[in-house]
C-alpha cells in the first residue's frame, strides 16, 4: 500500500506541520515516509504545500504526480491540484477559503468549513488539524489515536498545553465528514 497527499494552502495555515504530522504517524507506525516541504519566501501568505508519501514497502521516488489525496486549505490550491488527484482519489477542501465547487465527478470530495470549526473550538489555527481529521476520516491511512499519540511525542514540550485542542480538531473534522455520510 502506497498513498501519496498533498497538503497546500497559504504559508502560516500550518500546512507543512499537517503533513509533518502524518509523515511522523507513519514513522511510528512501522511505515516508509517521505516528506517535502515547498514554500515561497514569504513567511505568511505566500503559497505552501508539502507531498507526504506513505508506503508499507520502500518507496522508489519522492517524486508524485497524481496524488491519491489533496487538501486544499485555500482557492489557489484547490485551481492548482484539483485536475491532479489520481482517479478515484480523495480531495479535502476547506470550504471557508473556497467559493466555488469541485468539478471533477470521479473523485471523492468533501467541503469542509475547517475556519468555521476551529473557531467554534476557540482557535482559527486549529484549522489544518481539522482538515486533516477530515482527511484521515475519508483516506483510512492511520487512525486518529496513532496521530495524536505522535503528536503528543513530537511536539515540542512547550506546546504540550496545546494538545488537547489539537486532538479536539482531529475529532471535529472526522465527525464533521462521519455526520455528511
């Protein structure tokens, strides 16, 4: 099993942490990673997006083109990889940052309003938890308890006050996609 996501949005909506997330899940879990990170020089509000490779066997090259997951955290990354989520692929996209529908009928896509559901969490910043908990909840990669047991050891010891909003938002996005089925 190899699946390949793309996490992009605008620098400083934590797109780079979400894949690191998942990149360190997998670790943990016994599984082959790849991460790579690719930004603009602005610190915040240029564009941001990271390809996260997760893999039972080696993985043969970094390198994706058609990924089986994109999550799209704003409207230029939803115009930018929409046409490029593999056939029968997943697309996450945060629907607070995006004002028009996906196109494309044979993928799977969910809107989600991750601004909206974060901010009724108390923190805008837990958007791309949200998404992600979306995204784990559609693509059966990891299950959200190895995510936050991962979290809990990578993060550094002065967030660790913010750990239970971060498996807060894991949750709400997993529901959020659970209650549209």
């Amino acid at each position: 099993m190899q699946t390949e996501i793309i996490f992009a949005g605008f620098g400083g909506q934590g797109v780079l942490f979400a894949g690191q997330v998942v990149a360190y899940a997998a670790m943990d879990n016994g599984l082959e990673v790849t991460w790579i990170p690719s930004y603009g020089p602005e610190m915040r509000g240029g564009t941001a997006n990271c390809t996260v490779i997760v893999s039972d066997e080696e993985i043969g090259s970094p390198q994706v083109r058609y990924p089986a997951a994109v999550v799209a955290m704003n409207l230029p990354s939803l115009d930018k990889y929409e046409s490029l989520v593999k056939e029968g692929g997943h697309l996450i996209v945060n629907s607070s940052m995006v004002d028009r529908p996906v196109t494309r009928k044979e993928i799977h896509s969910v809107m989600v309003p991750g601004n909206e559901i974060a901010e009724g969490l108390g923190d805008k910043k837990m958007t791309n938890m949200v998404l992600l908990g979306a995204l784990l909840a559609n693509v059966p990669l990891l299950p959200l308890e190895a995510v936050e047991k991962s979290l809990r050891e990578h993060l550094p010891e002065k967030h660790h006050r913010l750990l239970p909003l971060n498996y807060q938002a894991l949750r709400e996005g997993a529901r959020f996609l659970a209650e549209k089925v």
